[in-house]
C-alpha cells in the first residue's frame, strides 16, 4: 500500500485572518438588481460632544448607551445662573432705583410736585444751633396738600395741645401775594375772616380764651369791651397776641386793610422772627420794612409742613453759592458728615453680613469652590514650558525610568458608537498579501495501484 504524503507546508491551517476573510459575507453581485440602493436613513440631530474629565474619563451626564444609543438621565447636576450683581451696572442702577422709589413716594404721600423744598433762611430756628426735630436752614421739608379746614392755627393748637416742630399749630409753605416763586416757610398764627360790611375782621379762634387784664391773658383787643372783642374789628383797633413762641414773644397785629388785604386769611410769622430786645415779634404782615405778604389765601398755600430730611439741604446751598448758606448752624455740617459715615458703615456691613450668612445661591456658591480647587490644582501642575518639552520628546513615554516623560495625561478615549448605527465591518489587510496556495488533489485509487505495479 502507498503511503499517502505527508501535508505540505502549504497545507498549514489558514490563520484567523484568513477564517475571517472566508467568513465574511461575499460581495454583492452584480447586476440590475444590485445597484438597487437602501433607502436612506432618517435624519436625526448631531449628538453633543462628549465632555470628559481630567482622569480620562467620560462624564457621567452626558454617557449613551451601546446597546441603543440614547443618553442616560443626567443627574441632579448644579446649573449655574447669572446673577444681575455681578454687573458692574448693578450697584449704580440700584442706587437710581432707590432714588426714583423714594420720589416716588414722597410725591404719593405730599400730593405736591416738587415734594420737597429747602430752608434757606433761620426764620423758623430756636436760636442759632441745631436743634433736632426743629426745621433749621438746610433743612428738606416736605409740603404735604391739605385742606384748609385741616390747617391749625397757633392760638387753636395752643388750646387743644396740636404742636408741630416744637410749637403750636401747622407751619404752611406758601406764595406770597400768590407769585409763584420760592415759598416761605412760617408758621400760622391766626385766622382772620374779612367783614365788607364794616372793613374790618373777626378772629374767630380766640373765641373761650383768657383776655383783656385777666391773668395768663392769650390776647387782648384795646378799643372794645373789656378789650376782649373778637367781632368787627377795623383800623381802630389792633389784637394782641401774648407769650407766643418758644421765646415768649408779643406780636402786636394791626387791623388796616391796606397792610393785611381786602381778603380772609392768615397772620404768619416765623419761630425765630422777632426783636431782640423788646421781644416783639416780626409777623410776615407787619409793615414797617417787615411786610412779606398780605393775609395768607388758602390758594397761595403750596402745602403744610409733613415731615423733614434734616441737614441734606445744606449741600445744595452750599453749592449753589447762596448768601444764606452762612446762616447753616455749625452743627449740620457734623451731623451730615456723620450721618453720611454711617450710611456708607452700615451698607458695607449690610453686604458682609448678608455674604457671611450665606445668602448668596448656594448652586453659584459650589460653582466658586469648584473654580477655586481647579484653580489650585492648576497652579500644582508643572509649568507650560515643561509640558511643552514633554510633547515634543513622545519617544521619552516607552522608558519606564523616565517620570517625566511618562507624566503625560493619556488621551481620551475615542467616543463609543452605537451597535445599530455602526457600519458593517470591513476587512483591513496590513503589509503584503498574503499568497493562497491551492492544495492538491488527492491520489485516485486507479494511480495508487499502477504506482504499486
């Protein structure tokens, strides 16, 4: 019997390439029905690109899926907001904010425009220092419109206990004779109402008080019973007021028409308008160099006197020059410096405090811890001309003695691509082909037997 030969080197078994390439599904054919084309996919939107960290790997908010492609659910992840006072407007629109406030509401609580005025004189001072709560020069008064059944007079507060900036009775803001122009600010004394038929007036407000010669007398009428009379009273007569004012002054008012008007309204005089020596007071219809204005019109009056913004004035005063700026009480000018000193400690304060207690975004708040800790690990790394040398030395990474060579952050790894949008594999050969060699036939029987003959 032949001996069947032994397996030529050829007939080594083909290796894992080759059981691959056989493997692999055959090329299409070719033909009418080949170049039939798929019908195109359906377009969808780009997938993000993937964000990764420093170790290397991949986030976990924005992870897909291999089996089906879809993103899994981001976790409770921060997201940081901006913030209006990180503008470096913030603080300036702030401030014209609580400016336009502030206006605002003293216009809705006044009823007038402009709400405030300026004391510009030391008419209405309880003598020549500040006295808080007083209306003293570079004083802001607030005018508020009333009606004038709401106004009281002097000798009226002085009966029923109604005081305002330290004394009796309502200080009005008013145009004298009615010309618009800068007001005077004094205090309302008595309501006189004109009588046509004997020219002359009646002072209905000292209706029940003391007069005359009884002791603690409010006032006095000389000329009519018991000098005491209240009801047309005319050139003949005059009425006297006594101990008036902080300082206890006599205002002597003179019933002449021609002083006071052919008119019903008030006798006005300021807090700190008097003489002196004799203690008289100078009333704003006095006559004799001191006449401001006739009876004050209830249309002339701008407002009453609602509150006050003490010392602020003074500023405007003082810039604009004005001759009365000299008559500002010393004291002003400290408690203005002090206030604004105070304003300006208390804001910084306000800020700390409020930054302290942690009232800013607590998610803004991990995002600065989280820039803060990079920043120092940054500043850790090496230098950016020793990184520099590093990429340009990549033999350096095979020599395991070489640290610095090896400290190079790896590369990324390439993004994963879904299973069902990936295409078909297709076999890559590398370097020469490699020869196929076809196997021989085995010997047919017939052969064997003439070989063995």
């Amino acid at each position: 019997m032949a001996r069947t030969p032994p397996p030529e080197p050829d007939d080594e078994p083909e290796s894992e390439d080759e059981d691959e390439e056989e493997e692999s599904p055959p090329p299409p054919r070719r033909g009418p029905k080949a170049r039939a084309r798929t019908p195109p996919a359906k377009p969808h939107r780009p997938k993000p690109i993937r964000k990764w960290d420093r170790d290397g790997t991949a986030a976990d908010d924005e992870m897909e899926s291999e089996d089906d492609g879809e993103k899994s659910p981001p976790k409770d992840r921060p997201r940081i907001f901006w913030r209006a006072r990180d503008s470096l407007y913030f603080a300036p629109l702030v401030a014209l904010a609580i400016v336009i406030l502030l206006v605002v509401s003293m216009y809705a609580y006044t009823g007038n425009w402009p709400p405030v005025y300026v004391v510009e004189s030391d008419s209405m001072q309880h003598g020549y220092s500040d006295v808080l709560g007083i209306i003293n020069t570079g004083d802001l008064v607030l005018a508020q419109r009333i009606a004038n059944s709401s106004i009281t007079t002097y000798v009226v507060g002085a009966r029923e206990g109604y005081s305002t900036y330290g004394e009796y009775g309502d200080v009005l803001l008013y145009y004298a004779n009615g010309v618009v122009s800068t007001p005077i600010i004094h205090r309302a004394i008595v309501w006189l109402q004109w009588v046509p038929a004997v020219q002359g007036y009646t002072a209905y407000g000292l209706a029940g008080q003391p007069c005359g010669n009884a002791t603690n007398a409010v006032y006095a009428t000389p000329g009519t019973r018991d000098d005491c009379g209240l009801t047309d009273l005319t050139n003949k007569n005059t009425l006297d007021l006594y101990n008036v004012g902080w300082s206890g002054i006599t205002v002597d008012i003179a019933l002449e028409p021609s002083i006071l008007g052919n008119h019903s309204g008030y006798i006005t005089i300021g807090d700190n308008n008097f003489e002196r020596n004799s203690l008289v007071g100078e009333y704003d219809q006095g006559g004799l160099g001191f006449d401001l204005s006739q009876l004050v019109e209830p249309g002339w009056i701008v407002g009453v006197a609602r509150g006050m913004i003490p010392w602020v004035g003074a500023l405007k005063l003082w810039l604009e020059g004005s001759s009365t700026a000299s008559e500002i009480p010393p004291q002003s000018w400290q408690f203005l410096g002090l206030s604004f000193a105070g304003i300006i400690l208390l804001a910084f304060g306000l800020h700390y405090a409020l930054r302290a207690e942690g009232v800013e975004d607590p998610r803004r708040k991990e995002h600065e811890e989280e820039e803060a800790e990079e920043y120092e690990h940054r500043e850790g790394d090496a230098s950016r001309a020793r990184r520099l040398l590093r990429a340009l030395r990549p033999w350096g990474r095979g020599d395991p003695d070489d640290e610095e060579a090896n400290d190079v952050d790896d590369p990324p790894p390439r993004r994963a691509v879904p299973k069902s949008k990936a295409a078909p594999p297709v076999p890559v050969r590398h370097g020469r082909p490699r020869p196929k060699v076809r196997r021989p036939d085995k010997h047919r029987k017939g052969d064997d037997d003439e070989d063995n003959d």
